[in-house]
C-alpha cells in the first residue's frame, strides 16, 4: 500500500536520459544546486555592505509629565550680581551683600508633544573585508558550482550502473528461459524413453528437480531486477510507483568498446581536483579578508531631521530643521591579539587545505590505476567466463546427442547441465563486474560524460 497520490507514469529512458532525469529530481543533486543559489544570496548581503544604506524613521511622542530637573539658583545669583555690581544698597543704607548659597531651583524643560521625521545615510568608503568579499564572489560561486558537479557525477556514476546491470539482466533472463526450454525438451525426451522402458523412473524425477530449481532461479532473478529497478527509481528520485523502461541495452562488445588508455589521463579532468583548486584560492581570500581588517574603515554618515515641539495635540505648527553630514574613520589600535590570531588561524587552515590537495593528487592517482587494473582483469575474466560458458554449451550439447543415440547417461547429461548453469552464471557475474569496472575507470579518469 502506498501513500503517493501522484498519477502514475510510463518512462522510457536511456541511461543519458537517466542521468538528466536525475539531475532534476535527486534529492541531492537539488540540494547541491540550491547551495549555489544560496552563496548567490550570500553575495548578494557582500555587495549591500557596499551600497548606500538609507533609512527613514518617524516618531511621536507624549509625555503627560514632563521631566522636572533640579539645578543651581543662577537666577538669583545673576541678580544679586547686579545689584552689587550696581552699588544698591538695602533700606539700612547698607550694600546688597549676596549670599554664600543661593540653593537649587526646579523647572519643567520640554512640551508635553513632541513629533520627528527624518531620513538617515550611510555609505561604507572602505571597509577591507568587505573590498576582499567583492572580489572573492565569482570564487564562491564557482566552488558551490563545482561542488554540484561532484554530486552530479557521483550520482551518475551509479545510475549507470545500475542502468547497465539491469540493461544486462535481460541477458540472465533470456539464458535462464534458453535452459528451461532445453531442459523442458530433454524432460519430455526422457519421459518417453521412460514409457518405452529406455530410462528409469529416476531419471525423469532428477530432471523434475533440476526443472523446477530452474524455474525458482528465474523467478528469483525476477524479483532481484525488480528491486534493482526500484532502486534506479529512487536514484533517480522518480516515484516508485511509475513505470521505468530501459532504451538501452548491453552486450559482450559494448562492454569493451571505448577502452581508454591510462596515458591520455589528465588530474585536472577530475572534478574533485578542480574543487579542491578554487578551494585554495578561496582559502587565500580568507587570509587576506583578515589582513584587511587591520587597515582604518571610512565611511559617510549624514542625515536630515524635522522636528515640532508643542503643548497642543496634532501635526500643526512650526517644524524645526535639523541636518547633519560626518565622515567617520574607525582605526584598529589594539584587539587583544584577536586579530592576528585570525590570521595565523586561516594561514594554518591552508596550510591544511594544501595539504589535503597534494594528497588528493596522490588519491586520484591512485584510484586511476586500480581502476585501469580492475577494468583489464574485469576483461579478462570476462573473456575467460565467455569461452567457459561457450565450452559448458557444446559439452551440454554432445552428452545430449549421446543419451539421444544411446551411448550416454542420464547422469553425464544431468552433470554437463548443472556445469552449463554454473557457467552462464559466472558469465552473467563477469558481466556485471565489467561494467562496474568500466564505469569506475570512466570516472577515476575523469571521462564519465
């Protein structure tokens, strides 16, 4: 029982068309290209840093109390001052004399409404990580786009082969339906040498046996294609309940043709080593960015303000300007030796990353001559499985015409049949670890198209 709602499909695909369906609908595939549209956005947030940063803002405000603030008397000191300063004395004829302590005084400053509207900006002159972000965007990109393609040909290369697999299974199946109609032929045979008294009843129940074996063993090759097609399926992230037929098939020759030779391999074909490439120079980036941060930072800051200030609820009245234009310079003088630590941190990092790169080129090198080892054994075994199966054939053959003439056993034909299923078996192995072989060598070599 399933829980997909969607209708289902009927698809006839070649192993190309597989790989393009794929590219669409793997989970992973999708994921690897939503990683380039987000750095996209990423670089995006870079290039703002760079751009005028403009904002408006607006405010209303009441205030039911306005704040009363305590300060010095200089009202009476003022006065005072005057008046001695003047020469004027008290009814006594006396001079005013101030007092030592003229105490503190409160009073409201403010309105009880006050209402702003304006508009600010800023515009980063230099910011040095910010100058090494900008020029470090193609690179990001680049790296999340490579980073795809790795996916991309990892899921590929198992689409192929498993597409091939299945794609030689129809191979199996037809020897497995060409040994059942022998066996069928040689059953009905024996039968009526059996009812004519020229074979015992033993010799028809061992071919019963050997017919119904058989026919478990292709119904078994059966269900294993049927799982491998649903694994194709999910591979390639197509319903599980559509329907995939194969456009391609495979055969003996198909396996060999195309054998490329190891001294046309190319390291910078892989897409891994391509990675790993704009992989260092990103790590450079990084180490400038930090370098950078040691440098002063300018930018521009100017804004435009009004303001109104009354007693009286509403928007009327007089409305105060207010405008201002700065440059800013921000100069590092000491971050506690954070700053270098950073870049010995990202100077260690590459060195880590350089690291990794000359053992990836040691990795690939490797890989490209296990796989070119694997692939010619995979052939020759391929070769040697073919003659032996070819052989087991025409043994099968001649015991056949020797029981048919009387000068053979049951037993010599029973044998020579159990040799030829074993193989035609080995053949069908051969087969499918060629393929492997041949698409691993493909890939190492940087040739999977």
């Amino acid at each position: 029982l399933s829980l997909y709602a969607g209708a289902q499909q009927s698809h006839l695909l070649s192993a190309q068309e597989a790989v393009e369906y794929a590219k669409k609908n793997n989970v992973q595939v999708k994921n690897a290209l939503l990683d380039i549209q987000i750095q996209q956005q990423t670089n995006k947030e870079v290039t703002a840093a760079a751009l005028p940063q403009i904002s408006g803002n607006a405010a209303y405000n009441y205030f039911p109390n306005v704040t009363v603030q305590t300060f010095p008397n200089f009202i009476a000191a003022g006065v005072y001052g005057v008046l001695t300063q003047e020469g004027v004395t008290d009814g006594s004829g006396n001079p005013i004399q101030a007092p030592t302590d003229f105490g503190f005084i409160q009073a409201q400053f403010g309105t009880k409404y006050n209402s702003t509207a304006g508009v600010s900006l800023q515009q980063l002159l230099f910011d040095g990580q910010v100058f090494v972000g900008l020029q470090a965007r193609r690179t990001t990109i680049d790296f999340r786009e490579k980073a795809a393609e790795v996916t991309e040909e990892n899921i590929r290369a198992n689409i192929y082969k498993i597409y091939y697999q299945l794609a030689a299974s129809k191979n199996q199946i037809s020897i497995l339906d060409a040994n059942i109609a022998r066996l069928e032929k040689f059953y009905n045979d024996t039968k009526k040498y059996f009812e004519n008294g020229f074979a015992e009843r033993l010799d028809v129940s061992k071919i019963e046996v050997q017919l119904a074996n058989l026919r478990t063993e292709r119904q078994k090759a059966l269900n294993q294609i049927a799982n491998g097609f649903i694994g194709l399926k999910m591979l390639m992230g197509m319903p599980v309940q559509d329907t995939l037929l194969l456009k391609d098939s495979i055969s003996y020759d198909n396996i060999r043709e195309g054998v490329l030779d190891a001294t046309q391999y190319n390291i910078a074909d892989r897409k891994e080593y391509q990675q790993a490439e704009l992989g260092l120079k990103l790590g450079e980036y990084n180490i400038r960015r930090y370098k950078l941060s040691k440098i002063p930072t300018v930018s521009l800051m100017s804004n435009y303000n009004l303001m109104r200030m009354s007693n009286e609820f509403g928007f009327d009245g007089t409305w105060f300007k207010s405008s201002m234009i700065g440059l800013n310079v921000n100069v590092p003088i000491f971050s506690g030796f954070a700053t270098q630590a950073r870049i010995q941190r990202a100077r260690l990092e590459q060195e880590q990353n350089k690291n990794n790169f000359e053992n990836l080129k040691i990795m690939i090198d490797g890989e490209v001559k296990q796989a070119l080892n694997n692939y010619t054994n995979a052939l020759a075994t391929l070769d040697a499985q073919k003659r032996n199966m070819e052989l087991a054939e025409t043994v099968y053959n001649q015991t056949q015409i020797k029981f048919r003439e009387g000068i053979g056993s049951n037993t010599e034909v029973s044998t020579a049949q159990n040799d030829l299923l074993v193989a035609q078996n080995n053949y069908i192995l051969a087969m499918y670890d060629a393929i492997n072989a041949r698409i691993d060598f493909l890939k190492a070599t940087g040739k999977l198209q």
